[in-house]
C-alpha cells in the first residue's frame, strides 16, 4: 500500500525568520522580486496570551506563535487541531537548565522547567485559543518539516477536517550552541491544511516518495539556511507557494525526499 | 483504525521484560526505592532500572551513548522484540516498517554532563548534539539499531507522549505511509526532571501514593518500552504462544487549554480524551472493566482525573494507578501503562492503587484499594502531560 492520494488546501501562511519577517515579504523574496537580507528576526509580542504567560515565553515560542498568528488570520483557532514540530524545541532554557544544574546548589526555576518541554508552544497555543482539540508535538532532527507536514497530512486523510501546522528551531546560545555549529539562525514557519477547498489560496497533491533531487534555492544564503534549519526546509514549499503557477516541490529528508504539486489558486 | 499488538515489552524498575512486571504487579511489590541518582541529592524515591548503568551499546552504534539509548537498548532486548521487529522487516520491508517513540528528556543526561564538565574547566568529550541531546536521538539510535528505514518520528508531549504514539502510528499506516510500525517510549532519569520537578513542589518525599488522602507528589521513574503494532484487520489474530493478540481499539487525543504545568481542575480535557476514545473503539463507558488511571500522586492532577472520570464512567468502574509500583515514568508513561492494561486483560486482574492508604474523600471514582481478580475485557488507560497535552487509550484483545 502507498500514501493515499488526497488534496490538501492551504488556507494561511506564516513565516518569521531573519530576512524574512512575515509571509508577504517571504513572496516577494521567493519570487525574487526583492533581493534576500538577512536582517535579525525580533519577535512581536504575543498578542493572544495573558501578560503573564507571554512574558514567560521564550524565543521559540514566540517565533512560533508569530508564524501561527499570522497563517490563522481569519481562521477559527478555536477547534483547529495542530501540529508543533521541532528539533530541539527551547534549546536556550535546556542550556539554561543544564547550566544551573552543574552548578552545586542545582537551582532550577519552575517556570523554565515547565517551559522547557518539546510540547511549550502547543501547549500555550491551546492557552490563547482555548482550543481542546488535539494538538502534536513532533521531532524528527533535522527532517522535523517533513515529519510535521506527514503528521499533520496524515491526521487531514483520516480524523480532521482542518490542521495548523508549525514548524520552528531556534540557534540557542552557549554550551549547546557551540556543539551544534551546524545550525543556522532561528526560524518558524507555518501552515493552515484543510480538505475544504473554500477560500484556499493554494493546494498541495500528489504527495509520495521520491529519489528526486530536493528543491534547493539559487541564493546561497537563503539555500544555506534551508539547510541548516530543520524549519527552513520548508522554504522550498513555501517557495512553491508564493510562485505563480503550478509546480512541483521536493522536501529533502534523509528518511526519504517527499515529492508534492503545488498549486497556487487565484 | 483498530492496532493490533504482535509482540510488545516493557522494562521497569520492577525489572526487565514483562513478565517481571507482571511478577511485580502479583507481588504487590513496588519497584521504587530511595533516590539515588548521581549527582542528585533530593529527599525522594524513585523507580530505577538499575541495569540500564551497565552495558554499553553495541560497539559500532557507541556514538548513540546516553543513558535514555543504553536504556532503549536494554529494552529492545527483552521479550524477543527483536526477532519480531526482524520477522516484520521480512514481511513488509523494512522501508515500510514506521517507527514512532516517545520521549519526554531524550539523551539530556549526556548533556548534564556536558556542563558539568564545562564547569570543571574540562573539554567537552564525545558529546554529539544529534546522538545525545536532540528529541530524535532514541528514534535515531532504535532506527539504526533496528535497520528500519519506514517514517520516523518522535512524539514529546510531555507525559502523554509514548500514549499519542499509537495514534499517530496508526494514522501514518492509514495515510499509506507504512503498513506496520515499532511504538514505544524510553525516558530515563536525569537532573533535569528530577530537580526541575522538585522546583515545582511536585515530588514526593515518600513513595508516591495516588489519590490518596494524604498523598504529596510524584516518584519519578524510568522506563523503555515497545510494541510492533499493524492493522487488525491484516493480523492473523494468533499471538506467538497461541493465545489472543491484544489490540488499541481506540484513542482519543485533546487539550487542556488551561495551563502549562497543572491540569484543568474542571477535568474537561481528560474527559474529551475518554469520551473521543470510546467513540473510536465503539464502547459505551459501561464496556471499561478497568481504568488505569494517569494518577501521579500529585493533589492537583488525582482530583482533576477524578472528576473527569466520575463525568464518564459514573463512581462504578474499578480504577487505579499503578504509579507506585513503577513511578512516573514521563514519556514512557503511556506505553508502560499501555502494557499492564494488556496484562489486566491476559491475567483478568486488576491492580490495585499500591501505597494508597484511604481514598481522598474528594476523589469520586472506584479506587481499588485491593488487587481484583474478575473478568476484565476492555481497559482504558490514560495519559496526560504538561501543556495539558491528553491521551487515553481503549485496550481489548483482538475479535
């Protein structure tokens, strides 16, 4: 048995990285109507969590809420199911954590412990949108997009009509980054999947497995981040997205390249 | 989709493989003991899986050294998972074999280290960031160690992670995206739960006695757990030894929406999770023999649960944790707790809530105070997690 053919609609994106700060410059920039400048990304104050909570927030969190802010404008985040996918999740609290904890009186604090969980952005999401449905929180290393986007089509074909997909990886600082020289920047990115056709802009078919070469990007800065950020190897797609017509896209994974058309709709 | 079981182990603090959890459950013996974990020096009890210290990996995978992959290793090794993980790469390919773990710490014990020895002005050894730290590394280490080359992934939910595996598993088999999978969890101890729960004023003293008027916090665990799961509708319904296969006939995933640490004390998520599993097995709540409850012990998490619990199943259906007999095992919980639901259903036993002296007044349920050896057909198990991440599973054997 292969994947089953199903066409998925793209109701909202958003993006949030550096150069890259929201999805309309992310169009201009993936048509290369403007050229790509790797100014530093500074992420919004999250709108829709209490001062408190927000204030809390790390980096990773609010990059991804920026992204999924953005995708869902319009859209009822109340019932939408969702989809959180990472690498290393908070990285800088892990660095935090392991920080304090080598040194002798171990004090950790409770709020970056309870923060430091893979699931933090899903679970402060489900907190500002008062949403019960099911929310993931997935990794996959460096193919964290693919393993996203194949959780979040695979609950589209079987148990939800509509899925928010979230992909972010930050750089972290200290220790951790410096064993981690591969990383590049911290981005995030996002999706809103429906099988509804209805006010979509885009949609996605055809998904299987390929040994295709993956779509990479003629700017070298913009193709290094894609490879170096488990979230920027979704910048093919969104690439996809932003371009006028019909095309098809492979996502790079070393589980095995996914291949997909996209088509833009008027 | 109803998942049937093949083969599956779990290895506890009660020892390694099933039956010694089994043996342990009998026994009415817990697994915890007084915490002493490296470098921790915390007044608490905890569920070890001593062994997990010793053997190294196997020497051409010793990149992967953590405590959390010796531990995977170690489990994989019991209950002859892996002949069966070899027998369904003949069957379906190995490239059709999905592997779905959780985990809610991973390898950051390599990392502690890592920063300990930064501290002592030492260079960092053989850490690797990939092998060690990341999310993925026990899916990484059980993939190669395994040769599966099917999807991958891991799920960190927190405590419900090694419960929502089975879901996502058996909706990738349904998309096409493979016909069989390995699921599980493995998460080891380490400094960071161990103080990080601590910090929180959420770790007990003494051993961890769930819904018990008295009870005052989690004892942490360990744990690594498997199972090779396909459709049941492809399975020839035999087990190995002859018997019925168990099976997951249904789950249900759902949010709090409350808050990051503690549970909705209104239980609305836990019971949207119960009642979105009954749905999918196709079971009234009355069909549920046994409940193994989430139950960590801590005074918010039992009262919520209660709740939830009373709003689906009434104060009848005989529940407990079994939280004292192995600890909190975090993202192993699921498949742990997966595991003696299985047991329940093979051995028509059901544990009961060990440690647990006199019921909270306020916890409505049927806590079993005394093991019970009636017929037991369907369990439901949950599991809930930090985020108010929620899953429950409905256990039965296969028609």
């Amino acid at each position: 048995m292969m994947a089953k053919q199903m066409k998925a609609y793209v109701h909202g994106v958003g993006l949030a990285a550096p150069g890259l700060p929201d999805w309309q410059t992310g169009q201009a920039v993936f048509r290369g109507e403007v050229s790509y400048q790797a100014e530093p990304i500074v992420a919004n104050k999250i709108q829709l969590l209490p001062r408190n909570e927000a204030r809390r927030a790390g980096l990773s969190v609010r990059l991804a809420f920026q992204a999924a802010e953005e995708a869902c404008v319009g859209i009822n985040t109340a019932t939408l199911a969702s989809v959180f996918a990472s690498s290393a999740a908070d990285i800088s609290i892990a660095e935090k954590i392991c920080s304090d904890l080598a040194d002798p009186a171990k004090s950790v604090s409770p709020t970056q412990f309870h923060n430091s969980v893979h699931n933090t952005a899903a679970g402060y999401w489900g907190i500002a949108t008062g949403c019960r449905e099911p929310a993931n929180s997935v990794a996959g290393g460096i193919d964290s997009f693919l393993v996203g986007l194949r959780e979040a089509w695979a609950l589209l074909l079987s148990e939800v009509e509509s899925v928010l997909l979230v992909c972010f990886d930050t750089e972290g600082s200290g220790l951790l980054h410096a064993v981690r020289p591969s990383i590049h920047a911290s981005c995030a990115l996002a999706m809103v999947l429906s099988r509804k056709e209805s006010g979509a802009v885009a949609c996605l078919s055809d998904l299987s497995q390929t040994d295709m070469a993956p779509t990479t990007f003629d700017n070298a800065e913009l193709e290094h981040f894609r490879q170096h950020n488990p979230a920027a190897r979704g910048f093919a797609l969104l690439s996809a997205l932003a371009a006028p017509g019909k095309s098809q896209v492979v996502v790079e994974s070393r589980q095995g390249s996914l291949a997909l058309s996209v088509d833009p709709l008027a | 989709m109803q998942l049937a079981i093949e083969n599956y182990t779990v290895t506890t603090a009660l020892g390694l493989g099933r039956d010694a959890l089994w043996r342990g459950l009998s026994e009415s013996r817990s697994g915890l003991s007084p915490c002493d974990f490296e470098h921790a020096d915390l007044d608490t009890w905890v569920g070890a899986v001593n062994s997990c210290d010793g053997d190294p990996l196997p020497a051409e995978l010793e990149h992967w050294d953590c405590r959390n992959n010796r531990l995977a290793e170690l489990g994989l090794q019991q209950d002859g998972f892996l002949h069966c993980v070899e027998n369904a790469k003949k069957t379906y390919g190995a490239d059709r074999v999905g592997l779905f773990l959780g985990t809610s710490t991973s390898g950051i014990t390599a990392t502690e280290h890592l920063y300990r020895q930064a501290q002592d002005g030492l260079e960092p050894d053989d850490f690797s960031f990939e092998c060690n730290h990341e999310y993925f590394s026990v899916a990484g280490y059980v993939r190669t160690r395994l040769g599966l080359s099917g999807p991958a992934m891991v799920v960190s939910t927190a405590c419900s992670s090694s419960a929502k595996v089975f879901a996502s598993a058996a909706r990738s088999i349904a998309a096409g995206f493979c016909d069989a999978a390995v699921v599980g969890g493995v998460d080891s101890l380490c400094l960071t739960t161990l103080y990080g729960f601590n910090s929180l004023q959420l770790v007990a003293a003494e051993p961890c006695r769930p819904s018990d008027a008295n009870r005052n916090g989690i004892s942490i665990g360990e744990a690594a757990g498997f199972a090779l799961v396909v459709p049941a509708q492809v399975s020839n319904g035999v087990s190995n030894s002859g018997g019925n296969k168990p099976s997951v006939m249904g789950w249900g995933e759902s949010s709090d929406a409350h808050h990051m640490a503690s549970p909705d004390p209104a239980g609305r998520g836990a019971e949207a999770a119960m009642q979105r599993a009954l749905t999918m097995a196709g079971l009234a709540p009355r069909a549920i023999d046994y409940i193994n409850l989430h139950g960590t012990a801590t005074p918010a998490n039992d009262l919520a649960e209660g709740r939830a619990v009373v709003n689906v199943f009434g104060t009848e259906t005989p529940a407990s944790s079994t939280k004292g007999w192995t600890g909190h095992t975090l993202g192993a919980a699921g498949i742990v707790e997966a595991a003696i639901g299985w047991l329940a259903i093979e051995k028509n036993w059901k544990p009961q809530s060990l440690n647990t002296v006199s019921v909270d007044p306020e916890i409505k349920a049927n806590i079993l105070l005394q093991p019970s050896a009636k017929p037991v057909r369907h369990v439901i198990s949950n599991s809930f997690g930090f985020g108010g991440s929620n899953c429950s599973l409905v256990l039965g054997w296969l028609p």
